[in-house]
DNA sequence: ATACAAATCGAAAACGTTTTCGTAAAATCG
DNA sequence: CGATTTTACGAAAACGTTTTCGATTTGTAT
C-alpha cells in the first residue's frame, strides 16, 4: 500500500539506509554482493525513490515548465511534441500552462512554476505581454529560461526564433515575382514582435522592387481563436476597397485559410484573381482547395532546440560555469502551392 | 539569489518557525499582530514555499499526469486544453507525457509518473496496448486514475467516454437516410474498441435497414501520422474495387480528408457521386471543399469532465470517502454538411 | 490572594533522501 | 608481527515544511 522507503528495504537486509542508498547509485565504497543484495530486493519490492525527498535534497525536480499562449494549434502542439521527445531523453518531465494570450494569467503561470522549482522555463510569449518584469523575475531566481517565436529581444537569456521579416520578405518577393501588381497584407496584432516583423519584410518587399507601400493594404487581424473568421471578413473589406488587388500575404494560414474560403464564396479565382501566400505551414493548407502557398515554420524542431538549449544552460548553472545566451534562428521555407502559381494554373 | 524560507522570516521578526508557517495559513493560536507582521515580510521578501518540502511533508504533489498517444492532434490538444483549464481552476499543475500509441513507452510513463509521486493520472491508451497490467499498478499505489476516450472496460476505474457505436450508428444511418444503397467503411486499427465500435455500428445500420453487410467493402487504416495518405490510398482501391459504392463512413476526419482529397483528384463528385461522413469533426472539415459531414467529439468537454472526475477521487481517497467509480457518457452530435447533402446538391 | 481558562507561542518530530565524515574490519606490506 | 593502507559500512546532518503537544503568559472569576 504505502511505497516501499530506504528505510524498509535497510530494514529488511539489516543494514543502515546509508548504504542502500549507495548501493543503489552505485557508489565504490559498497561491495559488490551488498549491492547486488540491495539492488534485488529493491526490484523485488518494486522501490521507487520518492521524489520530493530527493528534489529537497537535491534541488533538482527534473521537472521544466513550458507557457504558451494555446495548445489547440498546430505550430505550439508540434513544438511541444518537440520539447517532450527531447526532455523525455534526458529524464526531464514537462509541465505545460497556456497564458491564452493574456499578460496577467502569463505571470500568475510563472509564479506558479517556480514555486514548484522547475529547473528551466521554455516560453512563448502572449500577444498580451506589454512589459517584461515577469521574466526578469525568472532570471532573478537563477531559473534558466529560453524563449521561442514569440520573444522579446531585451530579455537576457537564449533564444529560438525564425527571421520572421526575412521569409516575409520571401514571401511577398515570392508574390513580385509571378507577377503581382498590387499586393496586400493581413497582418496580425500590432504588439508582437512577429506580425510587426512580418509586416515589415513585406514593406521591405514592396519597396526594395519599387511597388509603392500602401497603408490602407494592410488589414489587421487579431489571429484570436477567430482567426477563421478574421479573414473572411478582411477578404471582404478588401473586396470592397480595393477591387484591383491581385496577391496577398497574410500573417498566418488560419487567417489565410479564412480568406481563401470567402473568395471561393464570392466567386473570385485563387489564384488568377488573388494570390495568396499565407504563413506557418498548418497541415491543413495542404488538403484545402486551392492548396495554400505559405511559409514553413519548423515547430517541431524549434521544440527540440529549445529544450536543447534549456538543457546546456541547467547544466552549465549545476557545474557553476559560466552561462552563456544564444539566440538560434531556425530556416524556414518558402512553400509554393496552388494559391500562388499563377502561370501553370493560367496556362492549364 | 537563494529562495527565502520560513527560516529567514522567522529570524527577521524573532519568532520561531512553527509560528512564522501557522502565521502564513492563518491558524488561530497565532495573534493578529504577528499574523500581520509575518504576511508582511513574506510579502516583501517575496516568500514562496517549497513545493519540495511542503509535498514531502503532505504526501500530496497538487500534480497530476496525462498520457496520450499524440499531442499534435486536434482531438487531443482540444482534450489538454480542457483538463488544464479546469485543472488550473483548483490549483493543479499538469504534466503531459505522449505515448506515440506505443505500449512500451506507456508504460515507461507510468512508472515515470508513479515516482513523481503524481496526485492522479489520466489517460486515454495507445493504439498498441495489448494488456493493462500496468495499469493495475496505477490502482494498486492508490493513485487515482481516469480514462477517457481510448478506454479499457475492464479496468476498474472512472472513465469518460462517447458511444462509438451509437454515434457511428447515426452516421452511417445519416447515409442511408440520403438514398445510399452501397455504403462503405474506412475502419480504424483492429486493437483499439473505439474503432471496433465504430465498426460495429456501421455494421449494426446496415442490417437494420436491409443492407447486406460486404467485408470487401471494409477497409482498414492504421490512423497513424501516416492518415491524410491512407485515406488517399484506401479510396484508390475502393474505386478499382467497387465501381458502385455510392457512401462511405470513415473511422475519422483526417482519413476521410485524404480520400476526399483523392476524389476530387480522380474527378469523382462528392457526394453525389459517393457520399462521405467522417468523425471527430476536425476544424480543417469545415474549411475543405466539399465540407466534410463528421460526428462531433467534444475534446475540451472531455477533458474538463476527465479532470473533474479524478478531482473528486482525489478528494474522497483524502477524506478517506469510499472512492466510486463513475463512466460518463457524453453526448456527440451529427454534423451535417456538403459532403452528404445529395439532395440539395443535385437540386442545383 | 488562588484557581482556572484562554490566548499565544515554540520545541521537536516527521516526511525520505543524499552526502560528509568517521570508524572498524580486512587486506597489504615491510 | 606491527604498521599502514584499503575496503566497507554507518551515524548524523541537512533539505524546508507541517503539526502535535506541551509550556508560558495573560486574563477572568472566585
């Protein structure tokens, strides 16, 4: 019924709980047989060392704390399928929160996870997020921590990212080049550092190729869990103010899946029409019709660097080296599917 | 730099620590001045006590664990969702762990868990899980455990689960209804009972409305990543197989998207050529063209209801309550939409 | 004044480990 | 055989908290 102790297990075998501890971590100064004794009738007893007691010994919960700002999506749901295969290998669990885009729940979570001493914190910021304190907080502690997509660059410590303005600009390049004229962008929320990146590699796009940038061709979207309908209802402003546009970059594929679907609706051909380039590569902008172009963004791996990183800096702090920050920028691609290539699709 | 303790408070203030720790949890042999004064301190040196000791101490983790066959699934992530919000409501951290639907790796996380010394585990179990013995290990250390969705009748715990069966009844009743005479099944694995009942009540409509029941016309798919693939592959052979099948209910969502995506490809009309009804409703259903007809699952309801479950376990097993065990039902619906709409399509 | 109750506090044990340091026994060596 | 090293073990402290129980002080009633 109740677990089975050190304590019992030294009872058993009349010996003291000092050297059944040590037998089973396997320390030279116990013989060979006592440890083989220890170590059957642990298996036996099916002994688990409890962990609380060896965390307060120990000062290490081999626990790490991931916030994100929601699970149901596919780039967090991949990059935390990224951190638990690689913490799971080093014997790290994963506690999961989720900020749900808000400032003040993102700040309760971190409380919360350092009161329960995680080794390490892996963090995606909330579009909420307006000041930084709550993470200087962490560092504070000595807590490692690492950033991911959506970071804040003042905040001393490793980062994971995309160069998010440079496949913006691929993207809208991307556009240029089979020969849009008039290109618009729906663009996500004003604070984040992403959507303002992406924003501003499409402008770079535009102007670098002397395409004059047009204020009234950027439609804001909160990429909420109304993404969907956000770029239903921008595909029809934009049908409204602007009946010459001919190609679109949109911040992210839910929103671009949205307008997709209200173009169908209305009669209006992607991508002779419209082209459309949306961003992230959800699976799901493979099956719809027209397959969407967009950029691929590498959640899993990004999952897995982040860990990666996580772990050298724990490990550095255990040995008292030297920390050292690294910011990782992952590749991304340019994916190019039905919604932009106008020639095979004219030509056909 | 190091966190403060109870300790540090106590010698700041000169009391002792038993006073400092009844000060903070508002016993009433303490004094209002004192409790004051120690709430105040704390507040300031920004006290957080250590979830190491106090669990050590309690024996209750306020942790529980969640183990599922994959993350990046919408189903799942909907069900995660849904335990941490309400597991966050009363004070409880969670763990994830994914099994990849392999029973080894189950097991391993079991055990992995039961060292955590979790305060409960919810499960829903992998494709793989041939015995649930391990599971029988979780009920023997007095952990309280909740399945939900992948579920194993005969182990004796709560779970939480939808009528396959009846649901599947429905859909494929749903086709029937429509006019299809030759009606086939994409099935899921053979383990797992979900898609035995699936199978079942597509088998059970058939011969309650004089349908002659065809193996031929059943097909399996593993479900794994691989789906969109096999829905693709599987509508080849229906089609080389069985030129007359005019509906198909489909084990699940992504499945069903990959042969619809096939359909479209070989010029097949959906659905008035075959009609087709998936399950689990997807998002990305509602956004493909045709619209994919599924049963909805409701992943986020699950999830809360799975955690509601194990909390009240949770409380009885500490006020020593005799535990029961509860099996929740919850209601699916039928979502109708293009791809089974004969009628009104071919009206057009 | 005495007796007694109420209010307030603290000592100490316990939770189960890990690790330092000391010691006894066994083995080695001259 | 005595001296020294090696081998094997254990006592005890520590991690930070909770809680029991006893002690002390203060207030109240006789």
């Amino acid at each position: 019924m109740k677990p089975v102790t050190l304590k019992e297990i030294a009872e058993i075998l009349g010996i003291s709980i000092t050297t059944v501890s040590k037998a089973l971590k396997d320390y030279p100064d116990v013989s060979k047989k006592t440890k083989r004794l220890v170590k059957e009738t642990a298996a036996t007893l099916n002994y688990k060392p409890n962990a609380f007691a060896v965390n307060l010994r120990t000062r290490e919960s081999k626990t790490i704390g991931i916030i994100i700002p929601e699970v149901v999506h596919h780039f967090f749901s991949s990059v935390i399928k990224g951190i638990i295969a690689q913490a799971e290998k080093k014997g790290y669990l994963v506690i999961i929160l989720q900020s749900n885009e808000s400032f003040e729940l993102e700040k309760k979570q971190i409380d919360l996870l350092l009161s329960k001493r995680v080794d390490g914190i892996l963090m995606s910021l909330a579009n909420g997020t307006v000041n930084f304190n709550h993470l200087n907080e962490i560092i504070e502690t000595d807590t490692p921590l690492v950033l991911f997509d959506k970071i804040a660059k003042v905040v001393k410590c490793s980062k994971v990212i995309i160069d998010d303005r440079k496949a913006a600009y691929t993207a809208t390049k991307h556009l240029i080049d089979i020969g849009c004229k008039k290109i618009a962008h729906f663009r996500g929320p004003l604070l984040p550092q992403n959507s303002i990146d992406r924003f501003l590699g499409y402008k770079q796009a535009l102007t670098d190729h002397n395409r004059p940038y047009d204020p009234s061709l950027v439609y804001i979207c909160n990429c909420s869990d109304k993404s969907f309908d956000e770029g239903k209802e921008s595909a029809q402003k934009l049908l409204k103010d602007h009946n010459d546009v001919d190609g679109i970059f949109i911040n992210t594929d839910l929103v671009a899946i949205g307008a997709l679907t209200e173009f169908n609706k209305q009669g209006i051909k992607v991508p002779d029409d419209i082209a459309v380039v949306g961003f992230s590569n959800w699976f799901m902008s493979s099956v719809i019709s027209p397959t969407l172009s967009t950029i691929d963004q590498p959640g899993y791996d990004m999952g897995k660097t982040s860990f990666k990183l996580l772990y050298k800096e724990i490990k550095q702090r255990k040995k008292k080296e030297p920390v050292t920050f690294k910011t990782v920028e992952l590749p991304t691609e340019l994916v190019v599917r039905e919604s932009s290539t106008k020639s095979i699709t004219v030509e056909n």
